[in-house]
C-alpha cells in the first residue's frame, strides 16, 4: 500500500466533479494533459506556491493503488517526483475530502496528515 496523494482543489469544482462521479481536472490540468497531484511531502508546497491566498479549498486524499497505471510519478520542481494522471479521476479511488481554510496567519491550515 502506497501512501495518499493529494490534490487542492477549489470546493466548487469539486462538487460538480461528485455530481457527475469523475474529476477530469482544474483548469491548469486540462491545459497540461495530467492531473497534477503532491505527495505528503510536497501538498504545503504546492498550496503555498499555486493557492497563496485563496479560500474555498479543499483538500483530497486519494488512494494512488486505485489508480493503475494512468498513475506516473514525473520529475517536476528541481527534479522531485510528483504524481500525475493521464485520465479522470475515479471518485472511487477517493480516501476523503477535507476543508482547507486558511489560517490566521494567511497560510492554509492542513488537516493531520500523518494519519
């Protein structure tokens, strides 16, 4: 059993993802052809460095074994590897959705993600 993945997404289009069962993508997937998605070690990173600011998030756990092999860990950022997906997100694969409101400080408040 591999470790969640994550994606950040705004709670908008999350919801009409779980209206119609599968999550083609945010805009900037659509634009580059994959589903970007963090590994525990990156997701406040990525909030940090693509959600600065920005409320009306949530924060997705997903299950990479659920995925198969649309799954590709690909080097991004000084080379790390972060996971993408070629194809739609199966809501299946989905462990939960948790809010991620920013905190006082301006900074996104994680839920425990050692769990």
């Amino acid at each position: 059993m591999h470790s969640a993945i994550y994606k950040i997404c705004p709670e908008s289009l999350w919801r009409q993802a779980e209206s119609v069962g599968t999550f083609a993508g945010a805009p900037v997937d659509l634009a580059d052809g994959f589903i970007h998605f963090s590994t525990v070690e990156q997701v406040r990173e990525t909030a940090a460095k693509h959600f600065a600011g920005h409320d009306d998030l949530l924060l997705i756990a997903i299950d990479p074994d659920k995925l198969g092999p649309s799954l590709r860990y690909e080097p991004s950022r000084g080379g790390a590897l972060f996971p993408h997906l070629y194809g739609p997100l199966d809501l299946n694969a989905v462990s939960w959705v948790r809010p991620l409101p920013l905190g006082p400080d301006g900074t996104h408040d994680f839920p425990d993600l050692t769990a």
